[in-house]
C-alpha cells in the first residue's frame, strides 16, 4: 500500500513538473499586434469596431436587464470589456463582454444570494465577477482553456433551456407593463397574473410598445441580420414613445405613460467595488466557479469557429487569460461579467476585423457612446429592452437540438430532464 501512495505521489510530481514547464499567456501580446498595424489594417479594424459596437451597445443594455441588473453594468461591463480582452489575448477571433448565458448564470447566482433588487445585485456584482476573473487566470497559467470539450452538450442545452425560462419570467412583467414586483415568481405565475389582469394590460402604453419592438424586429431580422434588427426595433420604439409622450403634454397632462430605462446617467454614482471578506468569498465561490466555466466553455468555443472562419490561429489559453483580464477591469468598474459573445465575435470577422485593434476600438466606442448620449440611453422604454431580451432568449433555447435530445437515447434525456429540474 505505501508503495502505490508513493507511486502516485511521484506520478503528481511529474504531472506538475510537466504543467510548470509548459509554456504560459503572454502577458501584453497586443506589443506584437501593433508591428502589423498599417493604414488599411486600421481602418478596417475601425470599421469592424464600429459595426461591432453597434449591436453591442444595444445588447449590453438587453442582457444587464436580463441579469436583473441597472443597464449601465451592461454597458460598462461590455466597453471594459471589449477594450481590455485584446490587450492581453492579442487576437482578433473573440469579442468579450456579456452574453445571453453569462447574464442568465448571474441571474441564478443573484437568487441564491438573496439579492432581489437591481441595487443589491449591483453591489453584489463586482466580488462575483472578481473572484470569476482570478479563476480564468488561474485556468489560463494552468493551460485548463481545453478542458471544455468534456463538458457534456446535453447538460449545456439543459442549463440554457432553463436559465432561459427563468429570463422569461423576469422580464415578461416589463414587456406587459404589470404594475408591483413579480420578480421572484416563476413564468407560470407571472402568466396568470397577466390573465388575471386581462383587459388592464390593453390600455397600457408600455404593452404596446412592446408589440411594435418585437413587429420591428421580426421585419428586419431576416433581411439585415440581429445587430440592425435590435438597432432598429430601439429606434422606433423609443421614437414612438417620445411621441406619444409629446402628444399626451400637449394635451396639458404631465402623466409619465412610458416607463424608461432612466437609470443609465447615474453611473457614476452607484458605482461598487468588490467586497474583500472571508464570509463574501465563502458565499460566492461556487457561482464564481460556475461563471468561470461557463465564461472558458463559451469563449473557447467562439475563439475556435472564429479561427476556422478566419484561417487564423488561435491560443485558446492566451484567450482565456484576455477574458480573465477583462473580468478584474469589470470588477473594479462595476461591469457584467465579460464572456465570448458569438454574435459579435461572427460580426467582427464578417466586418473585415484584421486584428486585435478592432475589439480595442469596440471598446473605446462604446465607452465614449455611454458618457456622451447617456441621457439618450435614459430614454429607452424599458418594455422595449424587456422584449428584446424575451425574443433573445427564445432563440437561444434552441428547440430544434432539445426536440433532438428528448427523441435520442434514454440516457442523454435523462441528464437532459435532471438538469433542466436542478437549474429551474
């Protein structure tokens, strides 16, 4: 017996010899980034930044609402995000910030907290996105970028399939404009809530706001693709609402019909800093862990289909190390915590990006967008963002590959249906 312990102490000697010698990230790959940097890299990088930010912009908004959180952790977290990832990966195949599964994962990890009001989520944000930061690096020095493959899609679907009804539920009173706080329910308590409120919901603005964002974005997502499709649904919207409130004061009311994001100015004011405690690491270690994964799972598998679109190679462990980077930037920001984003990752190479410098533009964009029309984001209806994110979440539910799923084998429904169970 004492001769396998020894054998086995000496085999984990080894293993960490061998994990000590391998190569590490670099740390600023972007120093050989800029030898490359002529006049038409930049301005084919500045072009894909800027396409790149315009759906961001949007979008960020979408998922921090998702997530339960004030709009401008989205926007913070993407802007951080996109400027910070490339310093230290160095490529041009990822675009960081929050994605639709991130955002669903700190919604689940806000509830165990008991964190229920946006305010609270705030505050508890930048300890979450901290200690999931310090866990990418760690995963990163120690080469774990590959470790994903094992991670089986059957409990992915699951996962995403219920974070997607929890989203629903959260979001589906703003879309329809229900009056009181229905943030703890479940969708099948929000749905007969709604019932029950029955013809109420047919003389509130925000419900029909809601209706022409989601019309708008049916009509030009097939044609122009998400990105436009988000930009023009906020468009109208948030133009129509401005009418609608313009008609209604020229009338002598100064009744407020539309409920507007109108937090997005006030940044600076509640901004939080990650809380350094025994107790807050305790608590937040097992969420912190499960947004790493999630964070290596999603951003390695977009880091390798851009790479495969592109012909150019990508250091998944380099790019892990880019994503933990920008999660200390978020943490100490206030921003979401940043993922591979594979719409804006597709986005940025279908815009011509040629190198990192393009996400780094992104990111300047979007931060100097945030501080200069702050007080245009205020005016964004909220049911508008609420529908967004709904549409957004339907498709990434993805029916098709669950229908799939629950027709294959008696095992892989099985981990399917227990882990949707577990997650809900």
């Amino acid at each position: 017996m004492l001769q396998g312990l020894t054998g086995l102490l000496q085999d984990l000697i080894r293993l960490l010899k061998k994990a000590v010698a391998l190569p590490r990230p670099a740390l600023f790959p972007i120093g050989r980034v800029a030898k490359e940097m002529d006049g038409p890299t930049v301005k084919a990088d500045l072009i894909a930044g800027l396409s790149v930010a315009l759906l961001a912009f949007p979008m960020s908004m979408a998922f921090a609402m998702k997530a339960g959180l004030p709009v401008w952790c989205g926007l913070v977290g993407c802007g951080v995000a996109a400027f910070v990832a490339p310093i230290f990966s160095g490529s041009a195949n990822l675009s960081a910030g929050p994605t639709n599964a991130s955002a669903a994962l700190l919604l689940g990890a806000f509830a165990t907290l008991g964190a229920i009001s946006p305010e609270q989520r705030a505050a508890a944000l930048p300890t979450l996105v901290l200690m999931a930061g310090i866990f990418l690096l760690l995963a990163s020095w120690l080469r774990l970028g590959g470790f994903a493959d094992f991670v089986p899609r059957t409990v992915i679907s699951a996962y995403i399939a219920a974070a997607a009804l929890r989203v629903i539920a959260l979001q589906l009173p703003t879309a329809l404009g229900m009056p009181g706080d229905h943030s703890g329910e479940s969708l099948f308590e929000v749905t007969w809530a709604a019932i029950k409120m029955g013809r109420h919901l047919l003389i509130n603005v925000d419900f029909y706001l809601a209706i022409v964002t989601g019309i708008t974005y049916f009509l030009l997502r097939k044609p122009y693709g998400a990105g436009k499709a988000i930009v023009g649904a906020i468009t109208v919207a948030t133009i129509g609402a401005a009418l609608g409130q313009s008609v209604i004061h020229n009338q002598g009311s100064n009744a407020d019909l539309v409920h507007y994001v109108g937090d997005a100015a006030r940044s600076a004011a509640v901004l939080h800093l990650p809380e350094f405690s025994s107790h807050t690491f305790s608590t937040l270690f097992s969420p912190a862990l499960a947004l790493a994964v999630l964070v290596i799972i999603e951003g390695t598998a977009n880091a390798r289909a851009s790479a495969l679109k592109t012909g150019r190679a990508s250091d998944l462990h380099q790019e892990v190390f880019g994503l933990g980077m920008a999660n200390l930037a978020c943490a100490f920001s206030g921003g979401m915590a940043a993922s591979g984003s594979i719409s804006r990752s597709a986005l940025n190479v279908a815009s011509g990006a040629r190198t990192a410098y393009a996400s780094l533009f992104c990111g300047l964009i979007i931060l100097s967008a945030g501080l200069l029309i702050s007080s245009w984001v205020a005016l964004v209806p909220l049911s508008c963002l609420a529908i967004l994110v709904i549409l957004a979440e339907i498709e990434l539910a993805n029916f098709a590959v669950i229908k799939l799923i629950l027709k294959s084998g008696a095992q892989d429904r099985t981990v399917f249906l227990a882990t949707f169970i577990t997650a809900l």
